[in-house]
C-alpha cells in the first residue's frame, strides 16, 4: 500500500471535471431543442451524440485523475506521477531529499507573461545516473540531471510544513526498512 506524500490539486480537478460535463450539457440541450423541431438534421443528432461521448469521456478522465496522488510512497520505491496514470517508480536508495523550490507554472497568463508557481524539487542521488532523466508531462513537471521539479500548479498548496512533513516520511520509511522491528 503507498502512502500519499503529496495530493493532486483537487480544486483544479473539480473544476475541469465541472467544465468537462459542459460537453454533455451541450448535448443534451442541442438533442432536447431537436425535440421541439423536428426540422433538424440527422447531423445535429451526430454532433449532439459526439458531444455527449467526448463529454463522458472526459469526466472519467477526471474522476480517474482525482483518485491518483502525485507524489507517493511504498516500502521499496517513490512514486512520481508526472505522465499519464503510471507513475514513474524510483528506488527508494536513490531518493535523497524534497525542497521548495520556483518555477514556472506552464499555465498561459492574460499578459503573456511567465507566471512562477512555487514547486517540490526531488533530489536524487548523484551516483545514479540512470535515474537522472525522463520524459514528462511538461505542464506536471521537469525531469533533468538527477533532480525532479514537480510544479505547484497541479499539486495540493505547497509551503515548507508540506514539504517538511514529506521528508519526515520518507526519513521514517527509510528508517523502517533498515529496522523492520521497529
């Protein structure tokens, strides 16, 4: 069983799933206005059967995203979701610390200008160079010569008890393994 180190940003989520059943809100009153006039098309019922699915699809996709953490931990490995539903599973030994960091938020900004957004760096052990690179998503995060930048954006709000309480976890995991009695 992982333990969650880091929660996803669940009002975001809520929010885009809300704004994903728009699709499906749109379907159903394009297919009840059709129902007032029989004039329309078969092409309206199509586009009104579309919206609907791509609407469906979409919340699940949501409903699915609010149920995954973004950062968690097991006995053996850190758990890094920066891609897709898998996470990327890294050995605990190469895990060294979090620390709060700054970067960009990769959200667009009326101005056109850089928004910053506080993040969670993860740094790994300098000898493990086969963990130190990986493709992410580059809106969730950044993966590059041993350290992870997790971007605040899509993560619950961040401060330094947040990240203070994450390596007391991790501290404590490690603890465990060298000690299983304890």
């Amino acid at each position: 069983m992982a333990q969650v180190l880091l929660q996803n940003n669940r009002r975001a989520s809520w929010i885009l799933l809300l704004l994903s059943g728009l699709p499906i809100l749109l379907g159903i009153a394009l297919y009840a206005w059709r129902g007032v006039d029989n004039t329309i098309s078969s092409l309206l019922l199509i586009l009104v059967i579309v919206l609907a699915i791509a609407g469906v699809i979409l919340c699940f996709r949501q409903i699915a995203w609010l149920r995954y953490p973004r950062i968690s931990c097991t006995s053996d490995e850190l758990l890094v979701y920066l891609k897709g539903f898998s996470p990327f599973r890294i050995p605990l030994d190469v895990v060294e610390v979090f620390f709060l960091g700054e970067g960009p938020s990769m959200v667009p900004a009326l101005n056109r200008q850089e928004v910053p957004s506080v993040t969670v760096v993860i740094r790994l052990a300098e000898k493990a160079t086969e963990w130190h690179r990986r493709d992410t998503s580059k809106s969730l995060g950044h993966w590059c010569d041993g350290y992870i930048i997790v971007r605040g954006t899509w993560t619950e709000p961040l401060n330094k008890n947040v990240v203070g309480n994450m390596n007391s976890q991790l501290a404590a995991i490690k603890r465990s393994r060298k000690n299983p009695s304890t």
